[in-house]
C-alpha cells in the first residue's frame, strides 16, 4: 500500500511540474523558418548531397562551435564511425567507451571490427569517470613502441570515446590530457551536446574529432544528421573526400583514389537545420529555463534529487534529468509505466551497453557507478514545446 501510495505522489509531483499536460520526451518544433528553407530547398532542385544549404549549414555550426573545420553527414553513429578510421581504429583495436551511453557510441567500434572496452561513469556529470580512468589505466596496460596495451588480452588500446551525457559535458581536458600519456586518441561524443560548453570552450574541440548528432530529439534536428568536428586541416580535408566517395575533382571522369564512403548529409536535411538554427538561440534558453522551472519543483522533494552541473560546464540541458533517491529506486519502473500511460514521454537512463548481447563479454572495468545511474534516473519531457512556468 505505501509502495502504491508513494508512486502515486511521485507521479502526481511529476504531472504537476507539467501542469498536467501530456508531452512526448523530445519532440521538435518545426516552424515558418523551416518551412521557408526547405521549400527554397526544393524549389532549387539540390535536394542530394551538393547544393549550397549543407556549406551553410556547416558555417553556422562553426560559428557556434567555433571549430575550424565542420563536415556534415548522414547521422551521429557515421560521424563517429568516420571519426574511428581516421584515428586509425583497425580490426582487433580495442576503443574505450562507456558502458552508459546510447548504443549510437558502441556500434561503430563493432562496425570496424574494433573491440569495445567498457568504463566507468561519474556520478557528478554522467560521463567518464576520471580518477577511475586514470586508476586503471595505470594498472590495466603496458608501453610498447609509444602504444598502450591491455595487460590481460595484448591488444593495443587505441581510442577513447567520452561522451557527453544528455548535453553535460564530461571533464574532458583532463581525460584527453590523460589518454595523450598512453597515446589513446580522443573521440568526443558530443551528440548531444550542441551549445554546450566545458571550462568556455564548446565540447567537440578538445578531442582529435569531436561528434554531433542532429537526430529529429536533438537541441536542432536535420531530420537524420550529424557533423565532426575538427581542429586539424589536413585530417578536415581527408574527411572530406573520404565522406564523398573519395571521388577526384575530375571535369567528367569518375576517379577514386580510395575506397570512400557515401556518408554527406543531403542538401534537404541541412535546409532543415538552417530553419531550425534560426531557433537556436531561443531553444537553448529555453533549455535553461526548464531546468530552473524543474528545480523549483523538485527541490527539497522527499523523492528526488536534482541533477546540478559542476561549475566547469555550461550544460544545454539538452534532457532534464532527475535522480530518485536511494529508498525509492525500486518503484523506478512502476513510475515511467504509469507516467507513459498518462501520456508523459519519460524515460530511463539507457540499459548498459555491456549487458545487452551483442555487446556482452568484452573488457571491461567495474561499472558500479553507472549501475548507479541507471538504477536512480528518470528523463523528464525536455522539448522546446515544454510549457514553462517559474512560479509554484
Ligand atoms: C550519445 C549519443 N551518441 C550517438 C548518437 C548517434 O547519433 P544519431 O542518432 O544521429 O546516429 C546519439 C543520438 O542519437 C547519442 O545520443
């Protein structure tokens, strides 16, 4: 009786922060601005991958991010796909990467026939735990030929994957920082992170490539999309040609000089994203109020906790999370069902990598705090569309 109880207040308080309107998780706002770029989109026949909107389009994201080089493609997974060869990630490599993160991280690894290493999660940002990183690493691998290797199965070990949860940005200078000793070469996932920053500088540049995604949940969306991000001209300029075919500028003929991927973003999807960076700005602060407009709700709850960012990041709040508390964290399941079923778009912190099947038995470090985050958080609805009130 005082399980059912509890998990009715629970959801009662949630309901409320929401005024008791149904909202999915994330769900787009596609308006005027949109519309009108798509449109000169289709009128102007470009709709593949050349036209001019997906040059733009990686200018405004420059702008923003102010990354030198900005390369547009199909989708976040691809972005870090592409990213891996280009770190030289062959068949046999291990890749460090969190075991709490969504599967788009992982994939790619098992795509080159790369070995995934499972790591830790911190408890302040969600992301790579450092002090275990740098524990472990200094326990778990041996120099050789100025590459690490893991002591327990001889593979080289040669990236690593931080990742940025839910548009909290990780403490990513120090884990880059620390990888660079071990000549690990740093992929940032910042697919969710766009107008996030760490220490000022927005994530995506502190890594060899940095990651965005602009899937239709994401702060902007494309539709299906994504960029990397990079500092280094010559890597930039391999991209390039590598996402478009490896095709030789030619008058007419058809000339690869490498086998290339199919991977630019098409000129309608970055039509899409030019009317919705228009919006930017205010879906942004929009993000930031919602968090205050949660935060009044919650605090002091009995039930929860708030999630806070450390005072190094500057966090999009791209999903507003909160984290029950430890006496409650077993009715987690009963409230998202019953939430769902009134038609509020909640949801848990994504299963751990490293328990679901196809990812199960590779190497991995105790995952006890990511055990931990998984159990206690609940993603509330985070959308643009969100009503917000800042009075309770
Ligand atoms: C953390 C993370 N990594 C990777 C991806 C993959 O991006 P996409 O869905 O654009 O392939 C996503 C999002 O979808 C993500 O949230």
């Amino acid at each position: 009786m005082e399980k059912i109880n509890s998990i009715n207040k629970i959801c009662l308080t949630i309901q409320n922060s929401l005024n008791f309107k149904k909202y999915n998780l994330h769900e787009p706002i596609i308006g005027i601005e949109e519309k009108k770029y798509v449109n000169k989109c289709l009128n102007s026949g470009f709709v593949s991958s050349s036209g001019k909107m997906i040059d733009e389009f990686e200018n405004e994201i420059k702008k923003i991010t102010k990354s030198k080089f900005v390369i547009s493609v199909v989708n976040g997974t691809e972005a870090i796909k592409i990213s891996l060869v280009l770190a030289g990630v062959k068949f046999g490599d291990e890749v460090l990467v969190p075991s709490l993160t969504f599967v788009g991280s992982v994939s790619p690894i098992k795509h080159l026939g790369a070995i995934p290493h499972f790591i830790d999660s911190d408890l302040k940002n969600f992301g790579v735990n450092y002090n275990k990183l740098e524990n472990y690493l200094k326990k778990n691998t041996f120099k050789k030929n100025k590459k690490s290797f893991n002591k327990k199965t001889g593979r080289v070990i040669r990236a690593i994957i931080p990742v940025h949860i839910f548009g909290h940005p990780c403490e990513i200078d120090k884990i880059v920082n620390l990888c660079k000793k071990y000549n690990i070469v740093t992929i940032e996932d910042a697919a969710e992170g766009l107008g996030s920053y760490y220490k000022k500088k927005h994530v995506g540049n502190f890594g060899l490539f940095g990651c965005i995604s602009f899937n239709g949940n994401k702060i902007i969306t494309t539709g299906a999309g994504g960029v990397v991000l990079t500092n280094n001209k010559k890597l930039a300029s391999k991209l390039r040609h590598l996402t478009t075919t490896a095709k030789v500028n030619h008058p007419y003929e058809y000339i690869h000089d490498d086998v290339g991927y199919n991977l630019r973003m098409s000129n309608l999807n970055a039509s899409l994203g030019l009317g919705q960076i228009q919006n930017f700005k205010k879906f942004l602060s929009h993000k930031k109020k919602l968090y205050s407009h949660y935060l009044k709700f919650f605090k002091n709850s009995e039930y929860f906790e708030f999630f806070k960012e450390p005072k190094y990041a500057d966090s999009n709040y791209w999903l507003q999370t909160i984290v029950i508390r430890k006496k409650y964290q077993s009715y987690k399941n009963d409230i998202i069902k019953k939430l769902q079923e009134k038609g509020i778009g909640v949801r848990p912190a994504w299963k751990l990598i490293s328990t679901l099947s196809p990812y199960k038995n590779y190497p991995s470090m105790s995952l006890s705090n990511a055990k931990k985050i998984y159990d206690s958080v609940i993603n509330l609805p985070s959308g643009p569309g969100v009503k917000i009130s800042l009075k309770k």
